[in-house]
C-alpha cells in the first residue's frame, strides 16, 4: 500500500499557493487566460454547472433567465466561476471540448463580454466601463462627463441592441456600492446615483432576449453594500415580475471541495485499484476500532467515502465546515492555501501517511503555523500547548517523553476543530469523532487516547463542552489555574503533603512488618524510635543503594534488626515534589470551586486524577525496600523489589504490599508462628541465647533487635513463640523474669474432670488423666484418707464414688518425671426434697450424707431446726430455707412450694432466678436449640452443666461443659464450629442443669416459650 507522497504527483507550486495570487481580476483574467489550461485545473461543481447550462440558454435566445445572483462568502469561488463562463461564452471551440453535451451551447457564436470589478473605480463609473468594453462608450458619455448620472432603462435598452449575445459580469459589486454610500450628492449619495444605474441595467436587459448579467455578492461583508444591490434586484423583480436565480458556486460541505482541491493541487493521483486498497485497510481497522468501541459504530461509513475524497480523509471536509464561515477566512481561495500549507507539512515530513488530515499539519513549519494563526488569532494557545522553539510546549513534552508524536496530532487537529471565531459556533470533536479522524493503517485508538488523556492533564487552553466535544480557547482553563496554585505552593506545605500522604498510604495497621512509618525522616527522630520497635523509614532515592545517609545511619545503629527501608532506584524525587503540588492546587480549588460551579465536575475529575497521579509517581519513585541481613559475618541492608501486584478494585495498602514482599522468599518477616515453629524456634535458641541455658526475656527481646540474621516476627510474635515453646515442653518460663531452653524434669500431676453430677445418693462419676508421667502412667486413689504408693491403684481412667474426698497420686514408672504432690477431689452436697401435695407436706434428703437445718420464717437456716422428719407446711405459698453441712462441706438451697390447689410455681418477677434441675432439661431439636440461645443472648441467660449432641451415630459429636457459667453466644459459635464437621442438616440436642436469668419475668418467658417444665423447688431466688 503506497503512502501519499508515494502515490500522488502535485501541481506545480502547489505548496507555494498564497491567497493574494489568487485573486482573480475579472477585466484581466478573461482577454490573457487560455481556456484549455483554464479547464484541465477548474473542476465543474453544481453551482457552476447550473450556472453554465442556464446562462447559455440565455445567450442562445432560449431562456428567461436574465440576471444571476452567485452568493457566498469571501474567497467562495465567485470570480473563478465568472471566468469560467466569461471564457465559454467568448470561444465556441472551447464550449464544445468542455460542454459540448450542454444544451444550446452551439447555437450562438461568440457573445460580447463585458466585465467589471467592483474593487476599480473609473471616473467614468461602472456604466461608463461597460460601456466602454461594448464599444460604445460614446452612448453613455453624458452620465458621467457632468458628474454621476443614472442611465435610464431606454439608454441601456440602446446601449445593448444588436443581434450579438451579451454578457455582463459584475464581480466584488458590494464594495463600490458601499464606496459610493458615503460620498455625497445632493440630499443623498453617490450610491443611490449607482443603484438606480444598476436597477435600470437590470430591467433593460430582461426585455432583450440575449443579454444574461452576473453579479457576485458577499455574504457577512459590506452590510450597505450587500443590502443595496439586493434592493436593486427586488426594484427590478417588481418591475418584470421575475426573480433573480441565486447560485452557491462551491458547496463547501460537500465533496466538491475534495474535487476542486485535487485538480488544482494534484496532476496525478493512482489508479482506482489502490484507492480502494487505502479504503480497506481504513474500513478495517476502523471496524476493530468500533468492536472495541473506541469510536461510534457509524465510523464504519465513513472508509465507503474515501474512494471519492482521497488523498484526503472524509472527515477533513466537516472539520473546514466548523470554521469556514469566519470572517477573515476567504473560503474557496483561503482553503486552497491552507491546503497548499498542509501538503507542504505531509511532503516535508518523514513519517507514512496514507490520507491526509487536519492532524498533519506541521506547526514547526512558520508559513503552516502562520496560516492557522492568522485564522483564529490563537498564537498563544499554539506556544504554550502545542509547538514552541524551544520544545517547551505541553504537547512537545509529552511526545518526547513517549518518543512518539501522538499528542501532536491530536492537539493539531483539535486546534483546527477550534478555529471558528463566530458567535455559538459549534467548536471541537468528541473523543470518537477524534479517533475517526486520527486511526491509520499504523496507529490504533489506545495511542491517541493515551497522549489526549496526557494532554487534558497539562494544556493550558483545553476545554470541554457538556456534551464532551474538545477543543481549544483563548481562555485559560482549569489546568492552568491548578498549574498556577501549584507553582505558587509553600514549600513546607507541599513538603508537608508529601509526608502525610505517604503515612497514609503505608500506615500501619497489623503493625505485623513495622510498628511505625517514618517518612523522609530527620535521622536523629529515626534513632530514637527504632529504639522500641520496628519502623519503616521512607527514604528519597539518591541513586545509591543503599542512599547514602542509609548507609551512614545504619552503620552507627544499635538495633539493626528494627530498620526497613523503603527506597527506590531512581532520584526522582522532583517528580514527587510536582505530583504533590497539583494534589496541594486542587485541595485549595475544592474550598473556592462551589458544587453549582461549571467547572465542578472537571475539577472531581481532576482532583481523582492528580490523587491516582500522586499514588503511580510514589510506586515508581518507591519501589524497593532494604531490610536488615548478614552477608559473611558483615550486618547489611539487603535490597528486594517491593511487589506491585495488588487488586485493582481495593484501595492501595502499602502495608500489605511491605508484607507480601518481605514473606516471600528470601523470607525475612514470619506472620504463622506454629507453622514456622521448628524453624523459629532454631533460630531464636542459636542467635538469641546462644551459648547461654537460660536468659532474661528482656535481653531475648533486645537482641532481637540487633541480630540482623534473626527473622522478623508480627508485633507480640516472641511471646507467641515463647508460649507454644513452653507449650511443647521445649523451653520454660521460669516464672522470674528468665526463660530457659532446656527446661528442668517435669512432676506428675493428676487431671480429674467430673463425668456426672452427684445423683440422689451422692455418688459422683469422676474421669481421671495425668501430665508428665509417661505413656503407662500409675494412678493410686484412696477414698477419705491420704493417699500413697501403698494405696489401691486405679485400673481404669473412671471412678464412681460417694465418698466426700478422694486424693489421687500420679507416678512415672520410667523414673524420668518427679512424683509431684497428690491431689485432693471434694464431693459435693446436694440437697433435694419430696413434696406430698395431699398431706402438704415435706421431706428433704441430703447426699452422700450429712445432718440438715431449716426454717420457715427466712432467717440463716444455719441456725435453724434439726430436720428430723417430714415437715408440715400450710396451705399458704411457703419457702423452706435449707442448709446442710458434713465433715467441713456446705450447701444451701431455698424451696419454694405453691398456695394449696395451685399448679404454678411461684416466681418473683423482678428478682433474678436460678434454675435448678437434678435432671438436665433438653431442647430437643435443632429449631428448638437455635430459637432458645438466640432468647437467651437477648435476655442475657446463662447456663451451667451443658451438654451438646451433634448428628447420629457414627458421626456424633459430645461436647459437655462442666460447673462454669457459660454465655448463649459461645454456646452458639461453638456449636457453628461442630456443625462445620457434620451435614447442615444434623440433629442438635442441648441439655442444661442450671440456667441464670437477670429476672423471674425472663425465667418464665424463656421457658414458656420452649415449653420447659419448671418442677416445685426448682427455681431459687435469694
């Protein structure tokens, strides 16, 4: 596929074209042009057609269509298409090469041509100069001999007679019109001499039949003038009743443009073949483009257009249009320099373009920058964000630091999107009309998009519609006005910025690397902290690894092993400095810009990306950390990169990421203790006591400090270490301050744990297990009297016993544990009673044994009567007050018995209640279990003597808790645990001999609503 320069040949000197050699003088141009030439560089538009085929109708005799009004701007192809006629109707030989298929071209020979441009201005006014050309300069002498003079419609009757077609062309009339409207004449001017001569031309030639007038307008220039030759033409429409035909010459918006360019521009262009071969290549990446949606799907559409605008991109046309009607930009003539200004910056330039658009215009070139200067005035928009000597200019840093050129196209070519200096005229591309115009066959969208991204941060002069099209002013933006805050920062409080920030960002949480973050630290402040702990210092980089006051600082240090550097490769810290100066401008914008301000949402918009610009420039600038190591008995910083990947929808926690670097290998910091045991525990045994049995803690925690070979654990991790060491039996808190690694021999010692409560006999079902007497241990027991190696010795790990003590004695058969001292289990007292509701009366037992006291009247049943016997009560609610006592063991307990004919158990409502039970209640079901502890964590209800039953045999589980009070929440996380082992669906049973409620009241809710049957003389309430 051939590049532009490679394909196309251009005209002579068509990258020389100036506005000035243009401009076409009618009176001169049609006697000396040779109309071949004229031809082979003049393409057809419709206006022109139109024009052609009707005016020679006319000067054929075959039309009624006398006058012909061409409107459009300055430079709009007026004149060219007046010399075009003017050179057809003169030659017949030319008329049939160029236009030999148009009607009634050959039926005339060659008419008379009088032009006139309006830009002269003969003594003899315009009448006397046409006149003159027509060769009868004699008929009209008196209107001008005397001073102006209108010739009336018979004089110019006169003056057109004859069988000879005629031809009057009358170019650039509005500013002789508007010349002549301020020279006086009598009570009026000059000019209304002139627009009664114009008027009368007018109707005198509509009544002759070959007598065709052209006359050129201005839009938007020469107001009076304009406006008197259009009263004139309404004069002469009144008159005869018909209007003048209007003619566009040039349709700017259409592709006559590409055609009128490529014949002036171009002798040759390639064959349709490789056009279309440019149109494929563009239709596919613009199709890719449109699956990734970088641009609107309609993008497509526009590679079927570039068959009929090549060389040009289709989308060159839309963006001229944007500024095409600007006062000072001469349309058809000001685009065909401007053009030349764009081929001379393609064919000067080294790089492959393939469709030549707005983006390749060369601003280092001077005529090139000039040219789009002087259409817009925005020298200054193209100095600062665009193109400078000194390669100073936003763009130009842009590119240089992403060694492409990227952001040159895309700030030129929305700086030609912004041209236009008409009021509310639509300025800019959005961002897809953008890509239509930028992708080639070499560049995709992300390139682009990238560079404008880069540029929407920097430019001084770009903006932003709501309805997100991009272009440039003269105002300043926001960008500068941040730019300006941020040049203008103190020091001390960017410096201060910077340091927030970065504790922010490494603020220590788990504290498992570092207690402390110091960032850009005096190093005095340093020494001192890293006395009791462990700090991450952040240091600027100096190229140096590590920097230089690192090295220095770590040298002197006592506690080696508490440093962690957190540094980086490159002395970038300037780039810091800037950062933190555009997050310091926006902080100040946030308190002046209110919420109803338009610039709101750009300054969000901002403040997120300087924010993210902040963090990227720290994770680059900061990206090693150095910790504490030893490389052949000398104490180093050892170097490591800080690991970069962390998820992308998180905020950045620079603790984790110091984390995950430091855990993996070479691993420096251990956060799982127990699974590291062995290792740890090596470690600490070789550098921290070293040839000593035994050391202060203290000393332990201090030497971790300073041996750099020591592994790094979380905050508390020693005391961790040390418990489980301790727990494993291989070191020993001696209890004073030191810990010893090689503990003393171990003594026996007896674990009893009650397997049941007493029954009503007292008996109690006791589990027996020992620690520290091997693995064939020897029990002796000896129920109320002391025990000794003489003693019976227990042949199971159980015991049912109702004695009221039992000592047991654990010994180690292998000798290598002490015998330690024996120990002593208590029976308890329990006290019951049997209620005959018949007789009213009642009876109490105790057990195992022991004598009973009671009383009915609430005082100390300590000092109350012998129970000998059943007792009598009346038929009133009454509470019998029991204490009972046996070999120096005690109980007490309260029964309550309801009124005579009553079934309910009394309860006071407001006093708190404990629920006694010799035989445990059951909430028999899953449901009934969850429903009664989710009641008890509201009401705060305690329980003792629970037992768990989760699933069915085989896969059961038991969990009993013995006399200790216990929360419904822990019951409750327990049993999430248990049921973690088992199916969702497992039965769950718990049962409880004692329940605490703060209240009767919640006592009696809380079993009504389970259903529990509360029995006489099972609620006490003191």
């Amino acid at each position: 596929m051939k590049t532009i320069k490679s394909a196309c040949q251009l005209q002579p000197k068509a990258l020389e074209i100036n506005v000035g050699d243009q401009i076409e003088q009618l009176d001169q141009i049609i006697q000396d042009t040779n109309g071949q030439d004229y031809f082979k560089k003049t393409f057809i538009t419709d206006g022109m057609k139109t024009l052609l085929s009707k005016g020679m109708a006319r000067l054929a005799g075959k039309s009624n269509d006398t006058v012909f009004h061409l409107k459009q701007a300055m430079g709009g192809g007026k004149t060219h298409l007046m010399v075009g006629f003017g050179l057809l109707a003169k030659d017949s030989a030319l008329r049939e090469t160029q236009i030999g298929s148009m009607p009634y071209q050959s039926d005339f020979g060659s008419a008379k041509i009088a032009a006139f441009n309006g830009r002269n201005n003969p003594h003899t006014y315009f009448w006397g100069e046409i006149a003159r050309q027509l060769g009868k300069e004699s008929l009209f002498r008196e209107y001008w001999e005397s001073g102006a003079k209108a010739p009336d419609e018979q004089s110019w009757i006169n003056l057109l007679d004859g069988e000879e077609p005629i031809l009057i062309l009358l170019d650039e009339m509005p500013p002789y019109f508007h010349y002549y409207s301020t020279q006086v004449l009598g009570h009026g001017t000059i000019a209304d001499v002139v627009t009664r001569a114009f008027s009368n031309m007018l109707t005198a030639a509509q009544k002759k039949k070959n007598v065709c007038i052209v006359v050129s307008d201005l839009e938007a220039a020469y107001d009076t003038g304009g406006k008197l030759i259009q009263r004139a033409l309404d004069d002469a429409t009144q008159e005869l009743g018909r209007a003048e035909v209007s003619i566009t010459p040039v349709n700017l918006e259409s592709n006559e443009i590409y055609e009128i360019l490529r014949k002036r521009l171009f002798l040759s262009l390639p064959d349709k073949s490789e056009i279309a071969e440019v149109a494929s290549v563009y239709a596919s990446r613009l199709a890719e483009a449109a699956k990734a949606k970088t641009v609107e799907r309609s993008a497509e559409a526009l590679a079927n257009e570039i068959e009929s605008t090549y060389p040009f991109h289709p989308s060159f046309k839309s963006i001229v249009a944007l500024f095409k009607e600007n006062e000072k930009f001469k349309q058809t003539r000001g685009l065909m320099e401007l053009v030349s200004r764009l081929l001379k910056s393609v064919w000067e330039s080294s790089e492959d373009v393939y469709l030549i658009g707005a983006q390749h215009f060369d601003l280092s070139i001077h005529d090139v920058r000039e040219k789009l200067a002087d259409i817009s005035e925005m020298r200054d928009v193209i100095a600062r964000d665009l193109w400078d000597s000194t390669d100073s200019a936003h763009a130009q840093i842009i590119d240089i630091n992403s060694r492409n050129h990227y952001a040159k196209q895309v700030g030129t070519l929305l700086l030609t999107a912004s041209l236009s200096t008409a009021v509310n005229s639509v300025k800019g591309l959005t961002q897809s009309e953008m890509l239509e115009c930028l992708i080639d066959p070499n560049h995709q969208g992300s390139g682009f998009l990238t560079a404008f991204s880069e540029l929407q941060k920097s430019a001084w002069y770009l903006h932003q519609t709501q309805e997100g099209r991009n272009y440039f002013s003269h105002q300043e933006n926001l960008t500068k006005k941040l730019q300006g805050y941020a040049d203008k920062a103190p020091q001390n409080k960017v410096d201060e910025l910077i340091r927030h920030r970065l504790e922010e960002m490494y603020k220590p949480v788990t504290k498992e690397a570092y207690e402390k973050v110091l960032p850009l630290p005096e190093m005095d402040e340093a020494e001192a902290v890293l006395k009791t702990g462990r700090a991450l210092l952040i240091i600027s980089p100096d190229g140096k690894t590590p920097p230089g006051v690192v090295a220095n600082f770590f040298k002197d240090l006592v506690n080696k092993n508490n440093v962690l550097v957190l540094t980086g490769d490159k002395s970038s810290i300037a780039s810091i400095d800037k950062a933190a100066r555009h997050v310091y401008a926006v902080t100040k914008a946030d308190k002046e810009i209110p919420d109803s301000h338009p610039q709101r949402k750009e300054l969000d918009e901002k403040k997120a990306q300087y924010e993210q610009d902040f963090q990227t420039t720290v994770l680059s600038v900061f990206d090693k950390l150095l910790f504490p190591g030893n490389n052949r008995g000398e104490d180093v910083l050892r170097p490591k990169a800080l690991d970069s990947t962390y998820p992308s929808n998180e905020p950045y926690n620079g603790e984790r990421q110091v984390v995950k670097t430091l855990t993996s290998d070479p691993i420096k910091l251990y956060t799982q203790i127990s699974e590291n045991f062995d290792a740890l525990r090596a470690r600490a045994e070789s550098l921290l006591f070293g040839s000593q049995d035994e050391a202060r803690k203290t000393d332990l925690l201090d030497r971790m400090k300073q041996k750099t070979q020591m592994p790094w654990l979380p905050s508390r991790g020693f005391d961790q270490l040390a418990i489980e060491a301790c727990q494993r039996g291989v070191w020993e808190d001696l209890g004073n301050g030191f810990i010893t690694k090689k503990p003393k021999p171990k003594t026996t010692e007896v674990i009893i744990s009650e397997d049941s409560s007493p029954d009503d006999s007292g008996t109690v079902r006791l589990k027996i297990d020992v620690v520290n007497a091997g693995n064939s241990p020897r029990i002796y027991f000896a129920e109320e009297s002391e025990v000794s190696e003489s003693s019976p010795v227990l042949n199971d790990n159980t015991l049912a016993t109702k004695a009221l003590r039992v000592q047991f004695l654990a010994v180690d058969p292998t000798g290598r544990n002490l015998t330690g001292a024996p120990t002593t289990w208590k029976n308890r007292l329990t006290l019951r009673n049997k209620f005959n509701e018949v007789s009213r009366t009642v009876e109490l037992f105790v057990a195992p044994k022991g004598i009973i006291k009671y009383t009915l009247d609430g005082s100390e049943p300590r000092n109350g009567l012998d129970y000998t016997g059943p007792i009598q009560i009346g038929d009133a609610e009454t509470t019998i007050y029991v204490f009972a006592e046996c070999d120096g063991l005690e109980v007490k307990r309260n029964f309550t018995f309801y009124k005579s004919g009553s079934k309910e158990v009394p309860i006071i409502k407001e006093a708190p209640a404990v629920l006694y039970s010799a035989s445990p209640k059951r909430l028999d079901s899953s449901s009934k279990t969850y429903e009664g502890l989710k009641m008890a964590k509201e009401k705060n209800i305690e329980f003792e003597q629970v037992t768990l039953m989760v699933g069915s045999a085989p896969k059961v589980i038991h969990l009993s808790l013995g006399e200790m009070r216990i929360s419904a929440g822990f019951i409750e996380k327990e049993l999430a645990h248990l049921q973690t082992l088992l199916s969702p669906d497992a039965p769950v049973i718990m049962t409880f001999k004692k329940a605490y409620t703060p209240t009767g009241y919640d006592l009696e809710q809380f079993t009504k609503q389970l259903g529990i049957e509360i029995g006489n003389g099972e609620v006490d309430q003191k």
